[in-house]
C-alpha cells in the first residue's frame, strides 16, 4: 500500500464499522454479570449480623465514611477537565498539521503558550501542593 | 434501512473472534497472575507456588475456583446496587478495550479472508481513551459504596491519581499521532511494517517512556499502586470485597496490563510486525500466525517488565506521584509534541 493512501485519515467509518464494538459490548457485560450471578449462587450463605458489618480495619467502627473530603481531589479533578479539554483539542491538529504547515504550527504553539499560562498560573497559585 | 442490513457470516465471524479475544485475554491475565508469583519467587531467592499440578501451573484454577466458591458477603451499610457494580464496571471496561487492537492481518478460512481485529475504526486510540477512562469508575464506586473512610480514601486517590496520568497519556501520544497522521491502531501498525520504516519507538523515544510511565500509573502498578497501598489503606479501595467481586477487581487490574502491554507493543513496537522479514512473501495464513507469535512475545516481554519494576522499586509518596504527574510528565509531554511537530515540518520543508 502506498504511504500517502494509509496517511489518508479521512476514511469514511460508518455504523457499520462500530457495530461489532456493540456486540463486545454485550458478551463482556453478559461475562461478567453471569460470573457475579453464577458466584452469588455458588457460595455458601451463612450470613450473622457480625459478618455483614463492615470490616473497616478490624476494630469497632467509629463514625461514618460520609463526610466530607479534602477539597484538594474535588480541585485536581475540575483541572482535569479543564486541562483534557485543552488535550483533546490538539487532536485533530495532529492528524492534520503536515498539510496545515508552518502556519498550523504558529496557532499551535499559541495554543500552546495559552496552556502553559494557564498551568502556571494554576502551580503558582498552589493547587497541586499536597504537603499543608 | 441499509445499515441495519448485515452480513450473517460476517457477525458470526466477528462474535467468534470477540470470544476468542475476550476468553484470550482472561487466560493471559490468568496465568499473568501465575507469573507474577513466580517472578517475584525468582527475584527474591524464593520457589513461589509449586504444589498445585506440575510447577504449580494450576494454581490459578485454583485461586479462581476458590474465589467463585466464597460466600458472598455485602455489608450492611453499603449502597448495594453501587457496591455490586464497580467491579462489574472495572471488569467490563477492562474487557472492552480490546476491541479496536490489530492481532494480526488477515487469515483466509472457508474462501472468506478474516481480519484479526474486531473493528477497525479511524478513532481507534480516541476510543481507547476513552474507555481507559471508564476504568476510574469502577475504582471510585466501589470504594464509595462501601461505606468505609480506608476504601473511599484509596478510591479518591485512584482516581485522582488517574486522570491526572491520562492528562500526560493524552500529551505523550499527540506526538505519535503526528509521526503516524492516523488514529486508527490498524493503520499505524501497517506504516511500520512498510520498508524502510522503522518501528515508531525510533521516532518516540521519550513520548514512549511517558506514554510507558503512564500505564504503569493507570494501570495501579507498583510503584503507582497508591490506591492499594496495604500499610497505610490495609487493603485499598476492595477492602469490603469478598468472593467473586474481589477476583473482578484483582482481575481486571491484570486484564489491563495485558491490554496496556498490547496497546504499547502495537503502536510503538510494530504490533505484529516481525522483524527482518517481509510479510507479504509468505502465505498470509502463516503469516497471521507468526504475526500474532511476535505480538504475543512483544506483550510478554512488557508484562515482565510492569513484574520487574514492581518487585524492584519501592512505592511512591502521594506528593510525589502528584508532582510527577503535574509537574514533569505534562511538560515535558508538551515539549516533545512541540519538538516532534517541528522536526516533522522542516523534514517536510513546508
């Protein structure tokens, strides 16, 4: 096959193309909830009010796992999606940034440059500081 | 409706090779658990299993009997629909990435030619992504629903810890899609095996050790298993998992280092490209087959090196991994996509 057919990134995928994705989908899930059926049935059940407490660390339970949580998880996640955001956008600029040149590549790195403003600006302000 | 007008032959062919997959990479990740005994064994001077069967090669039946044989236990003050399904959930989205990997080219049986890969669609690494970020799911549910602060802490770190490594994985891989000009796994492993065409880790030095980093990360794998860290979480985010639940989550963790290995032997190693020798010479039936000898060996050699690290370097500090992560992946993951887009253009002369 000649290299410039396979750079060829626009072939035509239709819902043909996606249908057997489908079909993993189903025996994957089918595997899977057979096994946890098949399990749940197999097993002995010989349940006390003793078992079914949870096990935690092994020694009477204090308090509740509902409450609230460091807010530093809640901040890395929100950055995340701001950041995967910005990922995703150089995407479809790397499959086709050898037609777009020199030019493409000058947005780019702008693009860039915004990114890295923004992660810096993130770092300095501490919100990837773990220790307090 | 045209679309809905499907070839039969074609969806039993399809659902053959799904079981073949799906089964495939179960039996991998079994005896991968088998392995690992073994490999830890050998680096620490010790024998490892070797009672059940000869060499002990029947081990994992045995763990995995035991484990669908276990009563199964669903603590009282956990949300029982949440807490059956994040294993089902990190099982099933461990099962599904395979779907877009190439296990060779084409076999010819009953006067049908057979492509060994379940479909081939041109978003192939975007619909890896994607799934991959499924997996943080069933991690996070899990360690919610069982109501227990050592499991919702482990659960948090998890997935913190992997969405802030797919940020670099998302980076690290720009740059090989400038090198290939194609998403589709399918075709990336054909542009290796064209003459004169190296392997793409001779191109991505340094976007395939990030993008390596990156699975060990994703995949929980020492010295990133943060989220099982047993001397500060006892048993990490599964601690409130018992019989089959519990085998879901160990499993899954070893079905995705099966598939990250395949994943990184495809696009950076050539996939089922052998070296030296030209494919398109020998019949394509028994060049499927070596094809698919030479991507097994290429993931075996990956599944010993996750092995390696793990029995060779020690955990992580959570800041640590965090600053890793933010701080030095994510840069230089930039830098490399910057670097690669501008060889490539001057190459070029554009």
């Amino acid at each position: 096959m000649p290299i410039h057919s396979l750079l060829d990134a626009t072939v035509v995928n239709t819902a043909n193309n996606y249908f057997p994705i489908g079909v993993q989908l189903l025996f994957a899930a089918g595997f899977v909830a057979t096994m946890l059926i098949m399990s749940a049935l197999l097993g002995p059940k010989r349940k006390t009010s003793d078992k079914l407490a949870n096990f935690e660390s092994g020694i009477e339970i204090t308090g509740n796992a509902r409450q609230p949580m460091a807010i530093k998880y809640f901040l890395v996640a929100i950055l995340f999606v701001l950041f995967d955001v910005e990922v995703i956008f150089f995407y479809p600029y790397a499959v086709n940034f050898r037609e777009l040149g020199w030019a493409g590549f000058g947005a780019v790195a702008m693009f860039v440059g915004f990114f890295i403003v923004g992660f810096t600006y993130i770092i300095k302000k501490g919100a990837l500081i773990w220790e307090d | 409706m045209i679309v809905l007008a499907f070839d039969f032959a074609l969806f039993l062919e399809k659902l053959i090779l799904i079981a073949v997959v799906i089964f495939g990479s179960l039996g991998v990740a079994l005896y991968t658990t088998f392995a690992e005994r073994k490999v830890a064994a050998i680096l620490q001077d010790r024998r490892g299993p070797n009672r059940a069967g000869p060499f002990g090669l029947l081990q994992p039946f045995a763990d995995g009997l035991k484990l669908v044989f276990k009563e199964e236990i669903i603590p009282n003050t956990s949300n029982k629909t949440l807490f059956i399904m994040g294993p089902g959930l990190a099982m099933t989205a461990a099962l599904m990435t395979s779907a877009v990997l190439p296990w060779g080219n084409k076999v010819e049986l009953f006067d049908r030619t057979i492509a060994l890969q379940i479909a081939d669609v041109n978003i192939g690494m975007l619909y890896v992504f994607a799934v991959v970020s499924m997996g943080v799911y069933g991690i996070m549910i899990g360690g919610w629903a069982s109501n227990n602060k050592f499991s919702l802490m482990a659960a948090l770190r998890g997935a913190s810890q992997a969405i802030s490594y797919e940020l670099a994985m998302g980076l690290s891989l720009i740059a090989l899609v400038m090198v290939t000009g194609s998403l589709s796994l399918k075709t990336i492993v054909e542009q290796q095996m064209l003459p004169g065409h190296l392997w793409n880790i001779a191109y991505q030095p340094l976007g395939f050790l990030l993008f390596l980093v990156c699975a060990f990360a994703e995949c929980n794998r020492t010295p990133f298993d943060l989220p099982e860290a047993e001397n500060e979480l006892n048993f990490g985010y599964h601690q409130e998992y018992s019989s089959m639940k519990l085998g879901f989550y160990l499993f899954a963790e070893y079905v995705n280092m099966f598939i990250s290995s395949a994943i990184m032997a495809t696009i950076y190693f050539g996939g089922y490209d052998i070296p030296f020798l030209d494919e398109s010479k020998i019949s394509p039936n028994i060049a499927a087959i070596l094809g698919i000898g030479a991507l097994m060996t290429k993931i075996i050699i990956f599944i010993f090196v996750f092995m390696w690290v793990r029995w060779t370097i020690p955990r992580f500090r959570y800041d640590q991994l965090m600053n890793l992560g933010w701080k030095k992946m994510v840069p230089l993951a930039l830098a490399n996509m910057l670097l690669t887009g501008a060889i490539i253009l001057w190459l070029q002369g554009k």
